[in-house]
C-alpha cells in the first residue's frame, strides 16, 4: 500500500479538460484535500459524480477560468503568425533533471517571467 492509498494527496490539479482526470482526483485527494480545476471542459461537458465522496471527503472543489476554445486558437494562431513574442516572457529554462531546481525557483520568483522544463 503507497502513501497515497494510505492517505490521499492534499491538492490536486486538473490542468486538462478531460472530466476522467476529474473523476482520478476525486478518489486521490484525501480527506479535507482540495482539487483545482484548471483545465476548462468543453461547452455542454456532463459527468456523473457521486457526490457523497465530495462531502464525506470534504473537498474543496475550487474551479479558475482560463480560456475558451476560441481564445486558445486565436492565441496560437497570433504565436504561430509571430505577430506576438512570447520568447521574451521566458526567462528561465532547465533541462528535465533540473525540475526540483526549476519548481524551487519558480517558488521564490526570483527575476522570473515564465520558466520551462524541457526534456
């Protein structure tokens, strides 16, 4: 048995719209944990939740609007095109083997835009 069937984990983050990665962090966090909905599902998206484990869990389900379809395509295609720079707001990159380096600089900010973890 792992931590996480012991315990659970205390935040999880759906950063996609898939609702089954919804479902996955329901059943991970533990009890008092929250979930972060960051991924938005697509208009009309249902899930069938059993919302018993929600309160027997108490979960705190907190959601943040990112953007819409639509505003993600205009986005890529304004980056794609180059009529915006997006290379300027990366200030740091670290290979994947330096990603504790890259989540601890990321947490002080330190002269930091945007850092990317590449392979």
């Amino acid at each position: 048995m792992n931590l996480t069937e012991q315990r659970g984990i205390d935040v999880a983050i759906v950063a996609t719209s898939s609702l089954k990665a919804l479902e996955d962090a329901i059943e991970m966090v533990r009890k008092g944990g929250s979930i972060l909905m960051f991924g938005v599902p697509s208009k009309g998206s249902k899930i069938d939740l059993d919302m018993s484990k929600v309160y027997a869990k108490e979960i705190t389900l907190v959601t943040s609007y990112a953007a819409s379809d639509d505003d993600t395509k205009e986005a890529l295609n304004l980056i794609n095109s180059k009529k915006i720079n997006v290379k300027q707001l990366v200030t740091h990159t670290y290979p994947i083997s330096d990603t504790q380096k890259a989540f601890d600089h990321a947490r002080t900010g330190e002269n930091a835009m945007k850092i990317i973890i590449t392979k």
